[in-house]
C-alpha cells in the first residue's frame, strides 16, 4: 500500500511540475476515469504541453466518453439491434435505387457467407459492429430481390386494345373537376391480344363511361384500350410505375363502354379461398360505407368513412386539400392515433366491466382477458381499414403491447417498433422507399424517443418537488390537480403534433414539396374533438348496433368531424400559399433518417451526432442548382426558365399533371393561388374565370417581351429564344419543338436544341443537342443544364465536336452568337428520368 501511494505522489508532482498526462491515462485504469482525467485543466504553460497534444488529448476524451456512451446504450437500449434494423431497411430500400437488377442468388451467397464469417467471430468472442450493419443491409436487399425478381408481376411491354376477362379485385370511385369516374382493379385471367408476352396479375383500368353499377368479386369481360406502366415524367417525380407493379398491377388503361357479366370460375384451394376472402372483405366495407353515408351525410360522412375503413374516395377533394394545407392529414391514415384509441378504449372497457364482478375480478385475471379482446378487436380494425403500412405497423406495436400484458412482461417500445419495421421489410419491402411508411416510422420513433426523455425529466422533477407535491396533496387542492391533469393533455397534443410535425418534415418536403406552417394550431383545435367526441362515441355507435340503436349517438360523431372540416378550412385559408410549397431538389433523406435514428437510439453524447447528418443535408439542399430546361416524356411539350427564374411551357395550352408536377416540385405556388382564387367566389372576374392558365400562362407568339423568351407555337412547330437559367442569367440558346416532318428544315437552320417525338432526319446537322424518339424510348422526360465554358471544345477539323446524343451524361458544346457578335460557348448536361439498365417495373 505504501509503494502504491508513493507511485501515485510521483506521478502528481510529475503532472505539477511538466503538465503531461502520460502519467496519469495508464492501460489498467477504467475508459470513464481516463475521459475524466482527459478532460482536466493542466495548470502549465502552453510551451510545455504544446498545443497539439491538448488538442489530442481533448479528442481522445471525447472519443473515451462517446465509446463508454455507446456501451450503455448497448446495454440499456441494445442499440446494436436497432441499428441492424434500419440497415436492414436500407438495404431494402436500395435495391429499388439500382440502376439494374441484382443477381439475386449473388446476393444470397454474400449474405450467408458475411453471417457465417459474423457467427464465427462470435463463437471466439469478437462482435464487429460493421459486419453485423453489412449482414443485415445485404439481408434487406436480399428479401427485396426475391420480392422482385418471384414475387412481383409482369409488366405491358406495348400498347394494344383487347378484350379482357378477369375478376374485381377493388373499385375506387374518383370525383375530378365535376367529372366523376371508377378505377377498377382487376385480377387479370385472359388477354385476348397479347400475344406471347407475359400477363400481367392485375391491371388498373379507369372507367369513365358509368352506368350498371358492378361489385367487387364479380367475374367480367371487357374491352380495353391498355398501355404501359406510366413513367416519371422528370428526374426525381414519383414513379407511380413501380407503385403499381409493388402491388401486382402490370398495366393501365381505359376500359370501354361495353361490360359483360360471366359466371364464377369454380376454383378450389387455397388462392381460392384467399380471393373470396379479400372479396368478402372489401364487400363488407363498402357496405360499412354505405350505411355510414345513409346516417352521416355531405362531407362529414366522406371523413367518417375514411376513419372508419380506410376509404378515401367518398371524401371531397377541397376537404382532402384543406386537411394537407392544415398538417391535419395525418388523421386520414388510419395509424397509431386510431388504433392507440380504439385497443386501449376497448381495454380500458372491458376491464371495467369484468371489475364490476367481484367474483371475476379477484379470481381470474381480467386484465389478460381485456388485452385479448382488445387484440381481437384491433385485428378486425386492420381487416376493415384496409391494411395501409401504416395501419400494419401500428397494429403490430399495439399487438406487440398486448401480447406482453397477455404474458405479464414488459414491453419495449423502441423494439416494437424495429420488430413492427422488420415484419414490414420481409412482406413488405418495397414500402422503404414510400412517403407513408418513411413518415409513419419516422413520427412514431420521434415521438417514442422524445416521450423517453420527458419521462425521464418528469421523475427528476417529481423526485426534487416531492415535498411540495405531499403539500398540496395535504391542503386538499384537488381542484388543482385537475387543472394540471387538463394543462398536462393540452400541453401533450400540442408537443406531440410538433415532435411528429418537425420528424416528418424532410419527408413531407422531399416527398410532396408541402409543409403546414400552422399546423401545431391546428392540431391543438382538431385533436380534443377526435380524442374525445369522434372516436369514443363511433366505438360507442358500433357496439349499439346490434340492438340498432347506433343512430342515438352518430350524429353527434358527425357534428364532431364537421368541426374537424372547418376548422382546416380556417387554417388553410389563413395560411399564405407560398410557405406552403417547397422545393424538394436536393432533399437527401437518407441523411436526415441517420438523424433520426440517432436521436432516438441514444441517450447520451452520441444523440448529439445527429446534428451531422442533419447539416449535411441542409447544405446539400441548399447548394443544388436547379434545371434550366425541361422536355417531357412523349416529346410534346417543353418548359423553360423565363426571367422570373419561374417554369414557362411551350406545345400545350393546358396545365397537364406532369407539368403541374414540375411546378409543384419546383416550389412554385401559382397553381395553388389559381385553385383559391376559382373557388373564391367574391373573386374577381377575370382571376376567378381565367384559372390555372391565368397562374401559368402558356407562351404564345404574343407574349410580352422582357418578361419570357421570345416563344410561340403554331401547328408545324414550337419554339422559344432567348433561353435563361435557373437564376435569371440569358443564355442567348434557342429551342424548337417540332410537330410536323415539314417543319425541320426552318427549324434546325434555326434553333441550338431540337425535340421531337417524329424521327429526325439525318439532315438537321445544324442543332449542336437533339432529343428524338429513340432518346425519349431510352430515358423518358429530362432536365437540361446550360453550363457556360470558357472556350468551345473543336476537333483536329476545326469543328465543335457533339458526343453521342443517346449519351444522357454527356457534354455538348454550343456555340452562340449576340448582338455584338461576341461568342458565348455552352454545355448542355442533361439526367433522364429513369438511367441505363433495366427493372421489373419498366
């Protein structure tokens, strides 16, 4: 003992005297002490020490106390699982980002042989982190190849018209500017017409024509005008093509006016049953439907419905707006808010019912019976809500959470939720990349990350005050701890509208270029009336009517949901149009859900490293150059930047849905003001006529110079000159459209840039960029960027040499003329949508 004190004196008069911490960060001593003596103030000079070992040494404590960070979260909140789950979950999503199909057993193999090198190490006690991460991303990419290549349907090659025999798996019924029409799902038996081409599962056929009114299950023959699967119509739009091959349909089209009713197949087995099933199901909610529209009328019943079972299409499409405008959107997604509302209330009722029986209550375990039940009843809400991801993932915690009262163990929430994602990436795996799972799972981790910490300060506040707290208790001041109960609740939705707000807004942004800047007080208004009045009395309503008395206490539900309705109402109309939309370019989500993760996986200094992603990807959104010029799909039709530095279209005097896209992706608010002010109607005249070409003018060849291009359209061709950047800048380039073959002579004497969906001729030498059917076929809908360079790029011949137009990366020097016939010399760069390669769902 004396010798260990002598040591230690020595080393203290070392570090007094020379200021070195060498000493004391021995090998045996513990990492939390060594990143406590790290952190110590060395009372010597500078010229000691030296700089650069304090800033090592401070780098090192650091590292010491982040390392012993990462072991209790380990150890409290196994961390490594959690994080095995989103890479498992960005391994799924990264399979539909390839730009070609994987070999699905390659993938296998590396992943069985990465988990038995993994279990190897195991064996002699090695646990590497990263291995596990590469198992479990190669795991997500594994199921999500399977799902493609075996799983999934095959996909219309080509356009034809044909009879088509099926089955009705799903009706939606649709309402678009006072024109009402069906879309049909079916269940594809017979393509008379298509040949020796695969067919498709299903087919998603729209029926504009409506008469006979025709239900699911039933067994039709019809004739229909199909096509292929639509592509994004520009770099980075939705592709609503693998949304619909994900859930089996391999084609689209418009059915004709002739519907023939055919006798059931007689089939037997398992698919049999499984078809007749989903049949009755679906049958059963339009059923639910109907009943509820005969009790609840106008737009109140269109939202019951919606909450009730998942049905969206007898919702108004002003309501549905106002609901998105306001943040109140979330309240259609039948997700944990429902089922949390309808388990535990369900719970909490039965168990007060069972404890109304003494003889039950003190020989038989009713709260395991109430969890069951609970069970059973939130089971039959998913059946009859439709089965969103949402709705999935909500069920699975909340079964999770009564499976665990069932059994009497604790349940872990933040594993819930990896055990309700991992269950979603292996039935499921193309919803990784879709906006309804990525925020659903996103605000739930949020919310259970920041209640943890609430928690947690809440104890220490108690702890601190729990003297005062036996005070009040003492002096009879019940009436005060009710007034804290109802500031508790109110203070509650309130921090969970914007702890789920703030989570979800990168995706709502990337996703839908839409934010809800009031949507906090919309919620604080919404929230008490869904909580307290909707919910409770439509479960009320449903356990009257066996007895057929639910008619007592559905208006009162309805009166509630008409207050929902106008209160978003009120808050969209009081929301300025502009901080609505938002520019998604350049969003990289993948780096704000790394922040999201961290922030809700850790506790300790490592929580702090979500503030890296976080500002990476603030800066990536902020440095990313927009387009300057945009070509649709098929060829038709162009825009270009004006000086306003906003989107102007040549080739169509109509606001397509695809140019309304771009707009809206944009960030560009004109649509949305022109949809206000057509249904305004103290408007003025001319604003409230003149609608969305008002907000979006279509050029013509009497536009007024300075503020656009100069740009016109006749029947031969399209063009604009004078072409601008993003910013404003003039680029002197010009652009011709062509619509006829007569047209290309004037127009490649005259125009930088040609596009046209008609061949061009091998004479139009003049455009240094032409964009034709066959780059149109390969790459779909583009962006263009003008790229001023200093001088142009010439070959041994003298002339600006153009690389390969089907090249979609490359780069093609141009070179332009001004008024005072100074050169100007361009690059033009340009991303289709959709890369070279090959997918399933093109």
């Amino acid at each position: 003992m004396g010798a260990g004190s002598a040591e230690k004196g020595e080393k203290r008069a070392v570090l007094s005297s020379e200021g070195k911490f060498e000493d004391l960060l021995t090998p045996e001593m513990p990492l939390e002490q060594r990143a406590a003596v790290g952190n110590m103030r060395v009372s010597s000079s500078l010229s000691t020490v030296g700089i650069w070992m304090r800033l090592y040494l401070m780098i090192e404590a650091l590292g010491l106390q982040l390392a012993a960070s990462w072991r209790d979260d380990c150890a409290c909140r196994n961390a490594r699982f959690l994080w095995c789950t989103l890479a498992m979950a960005f391994g799924a999503g990264a399979y539909y980002s390839l730009p070609d199909e994987p070999s699905f057993m390659i993938v296998v193999t590396l992943m069985l042989a990465s988990a038995l090198w993994g279990w190897r190490r195991a064996r002699k006690g090695l646990v590497d982190f990263v291995l596990l991460l590469a198992i479990s991303a190669l795991s997500g990419l594994s199921v999500a190849s399977y799902h493609g290549q075996f799983a999934a349907t095959p996909v219309l090659q080509r356009e034809l018209s044909s009879a088509i025999t099926g089955v009705i798996d799903h009706i939606d019924y649709r309402q678009r500017n006072g024109r009402k029409d069906e879309r049909w799902t079916l269940r594809v038996e017979t393509i008379d017409r298509i040949g020796t081409d695969p067919l498709p599962q299903r087919l998603l056929l729209v029926r504009k024509a409506l008469g006979e009114r025709f239900a699911v299950g039933e067994r039709i023959r019809l004739w229909a005008r199909l096509q292929p699967l639509q592509r994004p119509s520009y770099p980075g739009a939705f592709d609503y093509a693998r949304y619909l091959w994900a859930r089996s349909i391999g084609g689209q089209g418009y059915m004709g006016r002739k519907i023939e009713r055919l006798p059931k197949a007689q089939d037997t087995g398992v698919v049999a049953w499984w078809d007749g099933a989903r049949h009755g199901i679906e049958s059963k909610r339009s059923a639910i439907a109907t009943q509820i529209l005969e009790r609840i009328e106008g737009e109140a019943g269109g939202l019951a419905i919606a909450l009730a079972v998942g049905k969206r299409d007898y919702l108004a499409s002003d309501v549905k707006e106002a609901l998105r405008q306001s943040g109140l959107a979330h309240i259609l997604a039948i997700s944990g808010l429902h089922m949390a509302l309808v388990s535990m209330s369900i719970f909490w009722g039965v168990r007060a019912l069972f404890a109304l029986v003494p003889h039950l209550a003190l020989s038989y375990p009713i709260r395991q019976w109430a969890a069951a039940i609970a069970l059973i009843c939130a089971a039959s809400y998913l059946v009859l809500s439709g089965g969103s991801v949402a709705t999935i993932r909500a069920f699975l915690m909340m079964a999770i959470f009564l499976i665990a009262i069932i059994l009497g163990r604790p349940a872990l929430t933040l594993h819930n939720l990896a055990l309700a994602l991992i269950a979603v990436i292996l039935f499921q795996p193309y919803s990784m990349v879709e906006a309804g799972m990525q925020m659903s799972f996103a605000a739930t981790a949020a919310l259970i990350a920041s209640y943890d910490r609430i928690r947690v300060m809440r104890i220490a506040y108690r702890v601190k005050q729990e003297d005062r707290g036996t005070q009040y208790h003492a002096s009879g001041l019940h009436w005060m701890a009710l007034i804290r109960t109802a500031v508790r609740w109110i203070g509650g939705i309130g921090a969970t509208s914007l702890i789920a707000g703030v989570a979800v807004l990168p995706f709502s942004i990337a996703h839908f270029q839409q934010m809800a800047p009031l949507g906090l007080i919309a919620n604080l208004m919404v929230m008490p009336i869904i909580s307290l009045i909707v919910m409770p009395f439509g479960l009320v309503s449903v356990a009257l009517v066996p007895v057929g008395l639910q008619a007592l206490t559905l208006p009162l539900v309805g009166w509630g949901l008409e207050r929902v309705i106008a209160s978003a109402r009120w808050i969209a109309e009081h929301t300025d149009e502009q901080l609505l939309v938002v520019s998604g370019q350049g969003m990289v989500l993948w780096l704000f859900v790394l922040a999201i993760a961290a922030y809700a996986i850790h506790r300790g200094g490592l929580a702090w490293l979500a503030l890296a992603p976080i500002g990476a990807a603030l800066l990536v959104w902020h440095l990313v150059v927009p387009a300057d010029l945009w070509i649709s799909g098929n060829g038709t039709r162009v825009a270009y930047r004006g000086t306003d530095q906003r989107w102007h279209q040549i080739g169509s005097k109509r606001v397509t849905i695809d140019f309304a896209s771009l707009l809206h992706f944009d960030g560009d608010a004109r649509l949305l003001a022109a949809n206000r002010a057509e249904d305004d109607p103290h408007a003025e005249g001319e604003r409230n006529t003149s609608g969305l070409r008002a907000a979006v003018r279509v050029t013509t060849r009497h536009e007024e110079e300075g503020k656009v291009p100069k740009a016109g359209c006749d029947r031969l061709a399209c063009f604009a000159a004078g072409l601008h950047r993003a910013d404003g800048r003039p680029t002197a380039l010009s652009i011709g459209l062509v619509r006829k073959a007569s047209a290309f002579d004037e127009e490649c004497a005259t125009h930088d840039i040609i596009v046209s969906k008609l061949p061009i001729p091998a004479a139009c030498a003049g455009p240094r960029h032409r964009i034709g059917p066959d780059e149109l076929a390969e790459g779909g809908g583009r962006f263009v960027w003008f790229e001023q360079i200093a001088r142009p790029v010439v070959d041994k011949s003298g002339k600006s040499s153009v690389s390969n137009a089907k090249d979609t990366a490359a780069r093609r020097p141009i070179t332009t003329y001004d008024g005072t016939a100074a050169s100007h010399h361009w690059e033009l760069h340009e991303v289709a949508s959709f890369i070279a390669g090959r997918r399933p769902w093109q």
